[in-house]
C-alpha cells in the first residue's frame, strides 16, 4: 500500500512524478477535510479520492467507463472541469442509467461497447475493498453492468472513502454481497446460496415502491450476508454457476489502484502487487 497524502497542486503528472508519501491538497480542493459548509467528511473524502484519480489516470483521446454511486459523482465533475479546461477528447461509456445521466448533464461525450468496445480506463466506487483490492460492489444495484464495464477496461481504477478500507470483506461492509438474479429464479438461487455457502440471503427491497429493487436490467438483487470468510475467487465462480445468476458483487482481481480519501484529508492509495 502507498500512502499519499494531502497533495499540493496535484495534476496527473504531478501526482505521478511525487513520491509515496502524504501529499497536499490539490487545485481541485476546497475546504478543509473537516468539511465546508453543508459537505460531510465522508463526502469530502469521496472528492479527494475521485480528483486524484482523475487526475492521475484521465489522458487525451481515451475512453472512459463510468461508475455508478455518490463518489462517482464528483470523479463527473472533475472530469467535465478537465475536459473544459484543458479541451480534452474523451468518450464516456456508463455503467447505469445514473452515470448515463451523469455523463449527460455534464456535457460529457456518451458511448456504448458497441461503439467503443474496449475501455481505456474505467473509474468506479465500491462498497468494500479489502487488502488485496478484492471488492464488494453493487450497493447502488448497479453490478452487472459495472462489472462488464470493469472487465472490458485496460486499468480499473476504484475510489472511495476510508470507511470501505479494511484487510477482509465484510469487515466494513455488512450488508451483504449483492447477487443480481433473474427474477423467476430467486427464491430456488436464495436456497441454493444458503445451502452451499451459509449465510442469510435477503431480497432486496425498494423504498419509494412497493415490492423489489428492479435492476437497471430489469431483475431483482438478493443481498447473501456471509457468516464467514470465503475463499472469495472460488465462492464467485461457483455462485455465477447457479442457474438464474446474472451477476456477483464480487469483483475479484479486477482493481488495478484504489484511491481512498482519508479522514485527515489525505489520499491513501493502494496498488495491485506484482505476483
Ligand atoms: C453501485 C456500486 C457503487 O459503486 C458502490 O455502491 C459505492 O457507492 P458510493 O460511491 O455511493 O459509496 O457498486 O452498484
């Protein structure tokens, strides 16, 4: 892991010629980590993390995924800045109706894998992620796509704040590994969870709606909370074998860098290790 911390004037370049260690607060930095007005510490962290990844890893002429999420949010926000301001070419491929909007308001240039079917970078937040840049994804629903988006990308980046770091899944994040199913299959893919792996296994429900979140692709989330540690890599490849299985939150060896904003607003910033 590499510890950066609050960044001075912090560009891509910059961000990447400085050597580990805390680094200042950037350009894009507007208060202290305490808050401005209005803006949680949480919140703030969510920006410090997303401004340092755009910064680091958004080039000229690439093509970009975008996450779905609050912390996503300002990663849009910064990048609409940098586009504007440096007149930066980027093509912009969502992973949910949420980013699509985003992208949209934003005036950011919006694709799809038909027309850009490999990814320069995508950027994305998640729920957990633990040492070894395993993920717990899938708190806003938005799974399946993210996931495709993810692995159709040469460097999948992560941010978030210091509350979803931790060493192992479910240290932090307790609300379970959201599985998107096909709607017919949930209650024979919720036994077979419980059976195999242990657990309880709860259909997610909607709030300003009677009945189940509907995905974004039209099915139901189940949310498996996990009464153990798991060998995570095996426990997604037979989970995605049970029939009516669309999608694991589980992104295994997927994330390349994850970005943390930290409570004392720094950037802490943890790599994949060369095996
Ligand atoms: C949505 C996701 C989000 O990236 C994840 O839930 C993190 O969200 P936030 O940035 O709001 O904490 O996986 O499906």
């Amino acid at each position: 892991m590499r510890l950066l911390g609050r960044p001075g004037p912090l560009r891509s370049t910059a961000l990447a010629a400085r050597p580990p260690g805390r680094l200042r607060a950037g350009p894009w930095r507007r208060g202290s980590s305490r808050g401005r007005l209005g803006s949680t510490m949480a919140e703030e962290a969510k920006r410090l993390a997303a401004c340092a990844a755009v910064d680091k890893h958004v080039q000229n002429n690439q093509v970009l995924g975008i996450g779905s999420g609050s912390t996503i949010v300002h990663a849009v926000h910064r990048l609409a800045e940098r586009v504007k301001e440096e007149n930066l070419t980027i093509v912009c491929i969502p992973t949910s109706f949420q980013a699509r909007q985003l992208i949209l308001q934003n005036g950011l240039t919006l694709s799809d894998l038909d027309r850009h079917p490999e990814l320069d970078v995508a950027i994305d937040g998640a729920d957990e992620v633990d040492s070894d840049l395993n993920l717990i994804k899938g708190g806003g629903g938005c799974l399946t796509q993210e996931k495709i988006v993810a692995g159709y990308a040469k460097c999948f980046i992560v941010i978030a704040d210091y509350r979803k770091k931790s060493e192992s899944l479910g240290e932090k994040w307790k609300k379970g590994i959201p599985i998107e199913v096909i709607p017919m299959a949930y209650v024979p893919v919720t036994r077979a969870l419980t059976k195999t792996f242990g657990g309880a296994v709860e259909l997610r429900m909607a709030v300003s709606k009677a009945g189940p979140v509907v995905t974004d692709n039209g099915n139901f989330i189940l949310d498996w909370k996990f009464d153990k540690v798991h060998e995570w890599g095996e426990v997604n490849t037979a989970i995605k074998m049970i029939p009516g299985v669309v999608e694991t939150g589980l992104f295994i060896n997927m994330a390349e860098v994850v970005y943390f904003g930290m409570e004392d607003g720094s950037v802490s910033v943890r790599e994949k290790q060369p095996r």
